[in-house]
C-alpha cells in the first residue's frame, strides 16, 4: 500500500466515515449501517494453490479497509480498496479479493472444528460441514483519481466480443457476472447522501481544477476549515495533489489545524499559474506578429529578432514552432 493510500484508508477507517461510506455510496443514502456496528479486520490473505502439474503457487494479498458489520441480526465483512488509477482489471481484482475473504472464512470453520469431531468424507472434502454458512463479503472501491473512471465495472465488460451477437448473449449465460460498487468522486452528484465530513470533503474535491470555487467553497465552510483534524488534513494534501503547499505535520501533539492559510497556497499558484500561462500567450502572439511583419516587408529578420530579444537563429526556430 503507498502512502497516499495508507493515508486515505487511515481517513476512511474511521468508524463513523466508513458507515456514512457504505450508506451514501452502496444504500444511496439509506441509513443501515451504523458506526456502532463496525469492528476494524484484518486481513492479510495467504493462499497456496497447487496447479496441475502439481506446483505449489503463493498468493497474497492485502486489502486496504476491512470492517465486520455485526447488526444483531446478520453479520457481514464490509471492504474497501483505495484507487488512484484507473484499474480495468477491477472487477477480476475484487473478484479474487472476495474469493479469498470467503476462502478465509472455510478455514477458519475448519480451525474451530473440535478435535475428533466427525465429518463426512465430502464434509472433509469440502472443509466445512453441510450446514456451515458463510458471512456475505461486499467491497466499495473509492477512486479519486484525476480523471473520470472509463473501466469496466463489471466482470461481463472485460469479456470479448463475438462476431455473433446472439452467440455472444448465450456465452454471458453460462458466465456468472460479477459487478463492483464503484465510488468515482469525479462523478458524484448529490453529496447530500452523506452525513459526516465526509460530505465536505467530496464536495470540495469537485473543484480540484477550479480553483475560483474551491476558494469560493472554504469561505463558504470557514468554521470547518478553520478545525480539522489531523487525518482529514493529510487526506485533502492527498485528494488535492497538494504536498508542496500544505506541509506534512509532524508535530503529533498537534490535534486540530487551521487549513485556511495552507489553502490560500494553493489559490495563489492557482493564480501564479494563470498568469504564466497568460505570459506565455502574450509572447507566442508577439513573436507571430514580428513574423507577420517580416513577411510583408516592415521588418528584416535581424530587426525582428532583436525587438524579440532573441539572435536571428534563435528568431526563425521560434517562427517554425
């Protein structure tokens, strides 16, 4: 896990976001899970497959927020990965996620199993008993990347396609579709589904590329910029790409910050910015214009070149580009 993740999954672990999460995004905004009802997991998978030629091979993987979501009534094991990039091997990648989770759960049934207790011969087979159950396994894959999401979102999508469009249909038959529950914050349209600062958050991430609004948006929500906590701010250096601006804290005594000041930073390059890219205008029309004037005869190529401020050879590259 990089960084940047480990600092998102951090943010999103908490109990209280991590509810609002799944109601927002997975229960449009239907209240059902409850922060109360979380308990952080972990899960770090190990799997030896052995192919058939008889070859052992290792699998491991790690998922980034794992929680088990007990109501009372029904148990099960909420995850959720953290996506930077587009990744169009999604559905395949949380496919196997899931399958591990469940994997984990047979063999947990097998270690709790009493010594001597009698089994089947396809109970033992099998590794759990005819009546064992498993706990359903959901995952949400939260991506805030640049640009909107353009992969598949489901198992169906990475299929490919046959000449014969009937044929095809009938083929999607026999293969069971396995769909992900995909957050893009680049297309969120009604942050209202969620309850906590979760909200601000998303909602400030829509003005990542307008800088204006986003600064229209911190005045708007002063209070709440002026006191966040430690984990929302490396989170908004993060969904922001704002390293350089807004210094990493490293003072741990340091509960609440005031990113009113850090980002002020980020408006003034936004600024900056514009106004190189203005500068860099201005020139590239200057340079067209003494081109145009040595073309109908006003100026000479050296007379334009030194109103440039350039050398002639310098001059006629700069006419080419």
């Amino acid at each position: 896990m990089g960084k940047s993740d480990t600092v998102l999954s951090t943010w999103l672990g908490d109990e209280k976001r991590f509810a609002d999460l799944y109601n927002g995004s997975v229960f449009r905004g239907t209240q059902m899970v409850k922060a109360e009802d979380l308990q952080p997991e972990k899960e770090n998978f190990k799997e030896l497959i052995q192919d058939k030629n008889g070859i052992l091979n290792h699998i491991e993987r790690n998922r980034d927020i794992v929680m088990k979501w007990d109501n009372g009534i029904h148990l099960m094991i909420l995850a959720c990965e953290n996506q930077e990039k587009i990744h169009y091997a999604m559905p395949v990648r949380t496919m196997l996620y899931d399958g591990l989770s469940y994997a984990e759960q047979i063999r947990q049934l097998k270690k709790k199993r009493k010594k001597g207790e009698k089994v089947s011969a396809d109970e033992f087979l099998s590794g759990m008993k005819k009546d064992d159950k498993l706990y359903p396994v959901s995952t949400l894959v939260f991506y805030y990347g640049d640009k909107p999401w353009d992969g598949s979102v489901d198992l169906h999508g990475l299929l490919k396609k046959s000449e014969n469009p009937e044929l095809e249909e009938k083929i999607k038959t026999l293969i069971p579709n396995y769909h992900i529950n995909l957050l893009d914050v680049n297309q969120i349209e009604d942050t209202s589904v969620y309850k906590t600062d979760l909200q601000t958050i998303l909602e400030m991430i829509k003005y990542r590329q307008d800088k204006e609004n986003m600064q229209k948006y911190v005045q708007e929500h002063e209070g709440y910029f002026r006191h966040v906590d430690r984990d929302t701010y490396n989170v908004l250096r993060v969904l922001l790409k704002a390293e350089k601006q807004m210094d990493e804290i490293k003072n741990q005594e340091k509960e609440e910050v005031d990113m009113c000041q850090a980002l002020q930073e980020i408006f003034n390059d936004g600024r900056n910015e514009g106004f190189m890219q203005g500068r860099e205008q201005g020139r590239r029309e200057f340079i067209e214009l003494l081109a145009e004037l040595v073309h109908d005869g006003v100026f000479s190529m050296k007379q334009a070149a030194e109103k440039a401020g350039k050398s002639e050879d310098e001059f006629r590259k700069l006419i080419e580009q």
